[in-house]
C-alpha cells in the first residue's frame, strides 16, 4: 500500500478498528476515510454506496460487525445475524462496484464447528455442528467469507479473509454482563482489591483451555496480510498458546496486585473445554505475534485505571 493510498477503516472505534487505525497512523498512512456509525450506518445499502462513490478508498479493513458475549448472543439473535450480514454485504459490494484494489474481512474463530478437532486448522471450516449459543454470528460470518470467495471468482477482486481469536486490548468492554473473561478478570481483581475483598468468585471450574491475542498484534497482522496474502484460503490470527481459565486468574491476580483467594463457582459453566486456533499458515507466511500475555494483561490494565 503506498502511503498516500486512500483506506477505510470500517469500524474503527471498535477494539479491532481502533488499533488498525493506531498502526497505519504508526506506519505512517495518514490519508484515512473514517466515519462512525452515527454518520454512516454500514446496514444502509444505499448509503454506503454513495460513501464509496464519494470517496473511492483504494483499500478496505472490514472491522464493523455487531459483537457480544453470550448473553448478548442469545438475547438478540436476530440482530446479530441481520446487523451482520447487512454491513458485509453492503461494504464488499460496493467494494466491488467502486473498484476497491483490495479488502480485508476480519472474522472470528467462533466460525469453526463447536467439535472441531483442537488446534482449530482452517480446513475444518464447515466439517460438523457451530456452537449453538453464538449460531447467527458465526453463519453471518461465514457468509462474508463466501461474498469474498465469490467476488473473487465471479469478477477477480482480491478480498481476503482473516479470522482472529480471543482478542484482549485496550478500550475492551468491561461490563460484567457481557463483557468477555479476561476483561471481567481485570475488572473483578481490581474490584476485590480496591474494596479489599476477602475472595474472587470465578465461573466454572477453571479447568477449560482458552488462547488469546493482544488486538495490537492483530492490527499488526492485518497490515501484513494485506500486504502479503492473496486469494481464497482464510487465515487464523492468534498466538497458537493457551492457558486454563485457572492460570489465567492467576495471572490478572498477579498483574493487579490481589491478595485474597480464588473462589471457583462449579454451578456455572465451563464453555468448551478447549479453542485453539492453528497457526501454522500465519506463520509460513512470516508472521508471529509479539506481545506476551502477561506483557498485554499489565498494559490493559493499566488503560483501564486511567479510562474507567
């Protein structure tokens, strides 16, 4: 990408988004387009087209998307499939009609079945049953992957896909109702400790696996493959490293500075046992993530004291 190349960052105040927009600013790009969803609602076919016909961005980050925890999954899955599937579609259409050079479609893991075989490799993509609970998102996902693949074959765009996995970084959602675990995490070891509190209740056992990804390492990843990546396969982006949910309090309990005890809460569920993405195809392409997960926990938390 030269850095005069006019790029849209669809999505940038989200999680994602933002550290995209952190790392072209970095890497010197600063002929952004960059609108909120106050003054562009991407679900708005007309309105994203005369966006694009307006502006003509050369390059396309595909970061909107409608997130939540669970609770928020099964609530509103209507809204999570319909809000989804509008913003893709509209976006890689007009992506095509307006001569875009080329978009990135940033996914999630959660598209891979409930029992795939551990580590998650792309292949298994579509091989057995999605995990009920997150359904509409993951099938709204699934199908961005294929308006890129069919754009590609129907009119020789050059869309790719990337699917990240658990994502932790600065301006995460920190609400305890539907926020995801490790920012929970920070927030109740920070609760305990400020109150002194004598113990944390931790849901479940602790015994489940989970892997996670700083959102700056996936920002990281997403220039690279932009640059160096083309045509149909999907990339998984993480760390290809878990940790147990047990583990993990440990260690947000030793950034944090908490001197009580952990209280695990057996009643409530574990999820799926383990979720580790392969990233044997990341890294043949030349790219590792550098940011370790006590590094990462101890800079999040830090944002969070000075932010919330």
């Amino acid at each position: 990408m030269d850095k005069n190349a006019r790029i849209y960052v669809a999505g940038h105040r989200g999680l994602v988004g933002s550290a995209i927009v952190r790392r072209l600013e970095a890497e010197g790009y600063a002929n952004l387009v960059l609108r909120p969803s106050s003054e562009l609602d991407l679900r708005d076919q007309a309105a994203v087209a005369a966006f694009f016909d307006r502006e003509r961005p050369e390059y396309v980050f595909l970061a909107a998307a409608k997130v939540g925890g669970i609770v928020a999954n099964n609530t509103y899955p209507a809204d999570f499939i319909y809000d989804n599937l509008m913003i893709e579609a509209n976006v890689i259409h007009s992506a095509w009609r307006f001569g875009v050079t080329k978009l990135l479609f940033l996914g999630s893991t959660c598209i891979y079945p409930k029992l795939a075989p551990q580590p998650i490799r792309e292949e298994y993509l579509l091989t057995g049953p999605l995990e009920p609970t997150n359904e509409p998102y993951a099938v709204a996902k699934i199908a961005g992957i294929t308006l890129c693949r069919s754009y590609n074959r129907q009119f020789g765009t050059r869309f790719i896909s990337a699917m990240p996995t658990n994502l932790y970084g600065p301006g995460d959602n920190f609400d305890l109702q539907n926020s995801h675990v490790l920012p929970a995490l920070i927030r109740k070891f920070h609760e305990a400790k400020v109150s002194a509190a004598p113990t944390v209740t931790i849901w479940g056992t602790g015994s489940p696996y989970r892997e996670f990804v700083h959102v700056d390492d996936v920002a990281d990843a997403s220039l690279f493959l932009m640059r160096n990546h083309e045509g149909n396969d999907i990339v998984n982006i993480g760390s290809g490293e878990e940790i147990t949910i047990r583990d993990l309090a440990l260690l947000v309990k030793k950034v944090v500075g908490f001197g009580g005890e952990l209280v695990f809460d057996t009643s409530k569920p574990d999820g799926t046992p383990r979720k580790l993405s392969d990233v044997s195809r990341l890294h043949s392409l030349g790219w590792r993530h550098r940011v370790g997960l006590e590094e990462g926990i101890a800079g999040v938390y830090g944002w969070y004291k000075e932010n919330l």
